[in-house]
C-alpha cells in the first residue's frame, strides 16, 4: 500500500513489523510515538491486521494506517479501513489520534485522505459510527464530507457516497 500524504500528515501503511510493534508496546526503529499511542484501538486494528494477513492476504488498497505529522515524524494516531469494500463497494471507516494531537483538525484531514483512496480505487461509498455521546467525532466526519444518515440508543452512523468514475484522491 502506498503511503497517503496530506497537507500537514502522513498516513504510513501499516506492515507486520510496525503491527506487532504496537501490540509488544515498542517502537520500530526510527519511529516516535506521542504520548498515549498506541492506546486499545490502535492495537485492536493492529490485531485485526495481522489476522487478515493470515487469513487472507494483505488486505491492500483497504488496510491500516499509522497517522505521522509531517513537520516532526510523531506517530500521533491511526486509522484505516476494517476490511474491503462490501457487495455494494462501500468500506467502513475508523480512526484515532492521542488526547495531545486532538481538536487540531488532524483526524478530519486523515479521513479525508482514506476517503479519498477509497475513491481512488472503485469504492462506491464509505461508512463509519460513533457513540452518541461523541460530538468531536461526529464533527470529524461531517468535516469529511460524511452525513449522518441514522442512529440508535447507542450509535450516530454516517455515510458518503460518489457516483460516476473513481476520482483521484486530492490532498
């Protein structure tokens, strides 16, 4: 997978090494962490990573990312896709960042970056969720370009669409 540069980050494919790094807590060589990362998320996607290797293959174009500011190389976060698209070519979406890196702007100039690839390579639409109680991350994807199109008592789901041709992502 490539890498998905943006304005002000960097979204660095994650590969077994940096995966298992993160579940044994240690870096790789090279790479600094920002405080709090990798939190239980970052390592759950890492979990979910290593396993679709093993089962599948390297889930390319839709896998994980670590999030890297550009101006200092600090891993500030994750994010990433939690598998291929579905029947209807839509993948869903996640994404992360230390408490530190937050109210930045950083997780919507990521999303915008994975929706863009998605688009980039035939995906028909993207999904994610949030808790209700999670009015940052809601902000986040309406920032991205993702409306709200439901909720339960638990979850606010929201969804983006593209007709016509794959676009090329933009940065």
């Amino acid at each position: 997978m490539d890498q998905l540069p943006t304005e002000r980050l960097v979204l660095l494919p994650l590969d077994p090494a940096r995966a298992r790094g993160l579940l044994s807590g240690v870096p790789g060589a090279g790479c600094r962490w920002g405080p709090g990362y990798p939190d239980e998320g970052d390592r759950a996607g890492a979990r979910r990573y290593l396993r679709v290797l093993a089962e599948t293959g390297d889930p390319a174009p839709f896998g994980a990312y670590e999030i890297r500011r550009r101006g200092d190389g600090l891993t500030i976060g994750g994010a990433g896709f939690h598998g291929p698209a579905d029947a209807a070519g839509v993948v869903t979406v996640g994404y992360g960042l230390i408490p530190a890196a937050r109210g930045r702007g950083y997780a919507a100039e990521a999303l915008r970056a994975l929706l863009g690839h998605a688009r980039a390579h035939g995906a028909s639409g993207a999904a994610g969720d949030a808790d209700r109680e999670n009015a940052a991350s809601h902000r986040v994807m309406a920032a991205a370009g993702m409306r709200l199109v439901g909720e339960d008592e638990r979850l606010r789901y929201y969804a983006v669409s593209w007709a016509g041709a794959p676009e090329a992502a933009s940065s």
